[in-house]
C-alpha cells in the first residue's frame, strides 16, 4: 500500500496542482478573453507563445526557467533583491512553472468558450445598461461556464502529471518538491515496482476518469452560444 | 428650437460610407427604409453607440450622447436606450422573467412594477415568464425581447428589423402589437426595415436610406408620393391614408370610412364606428377618368386634381393626385396619360379599384 512519503508525494501534488489551476484561472481568464476579441496584429505572437507548452520538451522549459529563476537570471536576481532568494528547488518555483507549464490548457478552452459567446449577448447588454465589466460577470461568465470547468480540469490533469519540468526546477525533495510522478521515478529507481504500480495506477485511473468526464458529461452541456 | 433628435454621422469603411444628418420627430415612429447595404442599420447602430468608429454629434431630448469635435462619446451602457435586434438575442441562460428584469435591476428607479406589467400585457407575454428562451417561438422571442426595451422606459426605443428574422406568419402575430405600441407609447421609435408592407403599417415619419447618404425624408403620405423618389416607381408604389368609421352596412357587407377629403367604401371591417385606421392604396389600383363615371362597377370615384406627373420612360406613367389634402399616386400606361392629356393641374376622377386596411 501507499506509504508515507508516498502520502506526502500525493498532497503536495494536489497542492501544486491546485494552487496552480487557481492561479491560472485568475491570469487566464483576461488574456484568454483578450486573445478571444483582440484584432491586434501581436495576436498570432500570443497565441504561438500560449501553445509553446503543448509542444516544446518539459525539459527545455524547465532549463530557460532554471537559468531566468537562477541566482544570476534577471527574474532570480529579482527575487533575491526582494529578499526571498531564488525559486529554483522551492515549492514556489514548481508552482511558477506549473503555471507557465499548463498555461495553454486554461487559456485556450476559455479562449475557445469566450469566441462562442459572440459580439450579441454582449452588446444586448450594453443596451440593457451593463458596463463592460458587469457584462463580464453577469452574461459572459455563465455562458463560458462548461469552457471555465474544462480550464480548470485540464490543468488540474495537465499540472498533476507533469514530470521534465519538476525535475529540472523542482528537483526531488520530499515534501518540498517531490510530487507523485517522481515518486513513482523513485520507487522504479529503487526497484519497488509494487509501490510503483499503486502510484501509477492510481494516476493513471485520476487521468482516464478526468477524461472521460471532459467527454461525456461536458460534451452534454447546453454549449456556449447566443440563441438565434 | 432645436429638435429632439439631432443626429449626425460620418462613417468611412472605404467600400461604404456613411453621411446623415437628421432632425427627427420626438415622437410616433420613425422608419429608415432602404435596401440591404444602405446603411440604415449602421446608422441605428451609431445612435445606439454601438458603431464606435462613427464620428459626428448626437443629441437626444437636450442631451449630448456623441459629440466627436469635443470628444464626447456616452457608451451605449449610459444611453437611456431601448434597443430591439434583428434576432431577438435573449440571453439564453436566464428566463424570459430574468431577462426582462435584466435592464430594470440596473437602472436607478424602482418604480417600474405597475409599468412592467402593463408592457406584459400590451405584448401577451404573461404567461411565459418562467420559460427559457430556447422554448419559446420566434414570434414569442421578440415580444420578449420588445418588453425588455420597454420595460426600462427609455427615452428613444430602436428596433433594427425586428421582424426579418420571422415567417409571415409569424410577422402578422407581432405587427399588431406594433400598432398598439404605436398608439400607447409617447416615446419616439426608429425602425429600421425593408420591407414596404411595415413602413405602410408603421411609420409616421418616412426615411428613405440609399447608399449611406439620407434620400428623402418626411411625413408618411408625402414622402410615399414623392415622384422623384423611386418609391413612387416601384409596382409596390402606394399611399397610406388615416381614416375613421363612420358607418356600418349590413347588407352589401360594407364598411364606410371617413379621410381628409371624402369617404371610401371598404369590404366589412369588424371594428366600431369612430375606430380610426389606416387605408393603403396602391398606385395600380387607381385609375383615372376625365368626367365622372356613372356606369361602372367601382364604388370609390372620387375628384381629384393632378399635381404632378412623370414617366418611366418604358410605357408607364406616374401620376400623382391630390383627394382633399391627401396624396394619391396612380399608374397608368404612357398611352393612357397621353391619350387623356393629362397635365398638372387638371381636375380629374380617381376610381380605386381596391385598398386593404393595413391596422
């Protein structure tokens, strides 16, 4: 059964992973409804830098975040100055990366719902005497709602199975930054397949269940769009 | 006197431009009638505040919406507006209940209840209230969407086609309490359409959009009899006429109306005497006579004077008449103007082959 580091690897994850989707929907959401209504000609560059997660090696991000979070990076030498020293091999750094890690899994779903809202409900209420910002909350907000909860499970899924990225910014302390998939790495590495097969069971029935939600019960959702 | 509505707009799309400059009626409804790509939406669109691009200067009631020279643009959310689409774009998460108090929840008055439910019952919604829109008609979905302009007693009430999306019959359920509308609201109303057949129902004040730039504008009959417009061309060409009942005849099955000139016999209409209503002639049903016919099967034969004339330069001609102070238009063949000698001026017989009550 699962032991207590293996206990550990489990909350620490969903505590990054959770902190992480919160934190990706309250930045998300404006640049999603930005890219979802902009003309502007910097537009195509946002999208491209938004998807840059979805097809670059873990790996690669985990380096450029290590060298910008590293005591000589301007991002490091930020936080030194501001006297929390460097990110790298803390619980924050794993949590800045996971951001920037599941980034596209929460802008483009809401970028996705926020386009199938259209101009019409919005200029309904302009006319209905609404302000941008309270058509925002009272008209966009509840039409977006199946595109909201597909953000906010995607990168809960997205940010719990992440491995390149922990190890090259978070490393394997325990219960700092050893989340479940470097457990499972640890456990194989010490050749306890038994333990192994608990974690990667588990995760692999947390993901498939995820899954099948997205595409079975969001699928039936009344969709997102302004009645004819 | 400045007018209630002063509104001027210059638009440059390139491909399309738009340039008016309006005074308008503070009350009774104005329509805006042209042809797909006039510009017509576009303007009602520029009143609302919704085309923000548009420079020029909008006043309303003594209020400055737009002013571009001083850099004063209201957004839409604070223009005491109603505004009516093409599609009745109700908010599809909410009842048809929710969406009417959408407006009234946002707005500093609270009195609003007595007036509320008057609109429910002028639009015979009452009892779709906790329906969601999805379940409703397209003829339902647009009183409702009407009720909630209304409900937030707006000091101009814009409806941009707000029949096009509907079949006829659809069309015939909300045309009635449009004309109701017309009658219980103080409020001035622009309409956007182009369909003929609503500025004949609906319109006090005649705005004809062409190209962007302002074609014509007036009063109902005497813009519909202008011959230099190509209104009075079209084979649809007709005048509109007020007239009230004066008397039933139960035997021949008739109506007879009173206008400003005369009267006219109309097949039964079921409505007391003294209701007023409106009479649409079209020009193909007029014919013209020199002396006064006296064997013929056509009841209305009324004198009229010609007061102007034109051809088509295919074989019709245009004539325009006055019965009384109204305006009438007629088409007849070239040959037929020629062969009669018609000229301005002339006393002459109209005989109206048929008319239709258009409310």
């Amino acid at each position: 059964m699962l032991s207590v580091a293996d206990i550990a690897a489990l909350w620490l994850t969903c505590k990054v992973a959770g902190i992480a989707t919160l934190l990706l929907l309250l930045l998300g959401t404006p640049l999603a409804w930005w890219l979802a209504r902009t003309t502007s000609r910097w537009k195509g560059i946002c999208n491209a830098l938004v998807a840059l997660p979805l097809v670059l090696p873990p790996t690669v991000l985990g380096f450029y975040l290590l060298v910008l979070m590293g005591p000589n990076g301007p991002i490091g030498r930020v936080t030194t100055e501001l006297g929390v020293g460097t990110m790298p091999f803390t619980f924050a750094g794993l949590v800045v990366a996971s951001v920037l890690y599941s980034l596209p899994f929460v802008v483009q779903p809401l970028q996705a719902a926020f386009a199938a809202v259209g101009e019409q409900p919005l200029e309904a209420a302009a006319t209905l005497r609404a302000s941008p910002l309270d058509t925002f909350f009272s008209v966009v907000v509840p039409l977006a709602r199946p595109g909201f909860l597909s953000a906010a499970i995607l990168s809960f899924a997205h940010t719990v199975g992440e491995f390149g990225l922990v190890l090259m910014v978070g490393g394997n302390i325990p219960g700092k930054t050893r989340v479940v998939s470097m457990q499972i790495y640890n456990h194989v590495e010490a050749l306890e397949y038994d333990q192994a097969h608990w974690l990667a069971g588990g995760l692999l029935m947390f993901s498939f269940s995820v899954l099948l939600f997205m595409y079975s019960v969001l699928k039936t959702y009344p969709v997102a769009h302004p009645l004819k | 006197m400045m007018s209630p509505i002063t509104a001027r707009f210059a638009l440059d799309y390139g491909k399309f431009q738009l340039e008016v400059d309006l005074q308008l009626p503070g009350t009774g409804i104005t329509v805006l009638f042209g042809h797909s790509g006039s510009g017509k939406t576009t303007l009602l669109r520029c009143i609302a505040g919704l085309q923000q691009a548009a420079q020029g200067f909008l006043q309303i009631n003594g209020q400055v919406w737009q002013d571009s020279e001083r850099k004063v643009f209201l957004p839409t959310y604070k223009r005491s507006l109603g505004y009516v689409f093409q599609e009745a774009n109700l908010f599809p998460h909410l009842t048809v209940a929710e969406n009417l108090q959408f407006g009234l929840k946002r707005i500093a008055q609270k009195s609003a209840g007595v007036e509320l439910s008057q609109i429910l019952e002028l639009l015979g919604i009452g009892h779709l209230l906790t329906r969601m829109p999805e379940h409703l008609s397209g003829g339902e979905r647009q009183r409702v969407a009407i009720a909630r302009a209304l409900a937030l007693k707006p000091e101009v009430l814009l409806m941009d086609e707000p029949l096009a999306s509907l079949d006829f019959k659809r069309k015939q359920e909300i045309l009635p309490f449009l004309s109701r509308l017309h009658q219980e609201l103080s409020i001035p109303v622009l309409y956007v359409t182009h369909s003929q057949q609503e500025v004949a129902q609906l319109a006090d004040h005649l705005i004809i959009l062409a190209e962007g730039k302002i074609l014509a504008e007036g009063p109902l009959s005497e813009t519909l009899s202008r011959l230099d417009l190509p209104l009075a061309q079209d084979r649809q060409a007709s005048t509109v006429w007020q007239a009230i009942i004066v008397g039933q005849d139960a035997d021949y099955h008739l109506t007879h109306v009173a206008f400003d000139g005369g009267r006219l016999s109309l097949p039964t209409i079921d409505a007391p005497i003294g209701t007023s209503l409106r009479v649409q002639i079209f020009a193909r049903d007029v014919s013209i006579t020199l002396a006064e016919p006296t064997a013929t099967s056509i009841l209305n034969i009324l004198p009229a004077a010609i007061t102007g004339l034109t051809d088509d330069q295919a074989g019709h001609s245009v004539i325009r008449l006055q019965v009384g102070k109204q305006s009438l238009l007629a088409h007849i063949t070239r040959k037929s103007a020629l062969l009669l000698g018609l000229q301005i001026g002339m006393a002459v017989y109209v005989q109206i082959k048929g008319t239709s009550i258009v409310n």
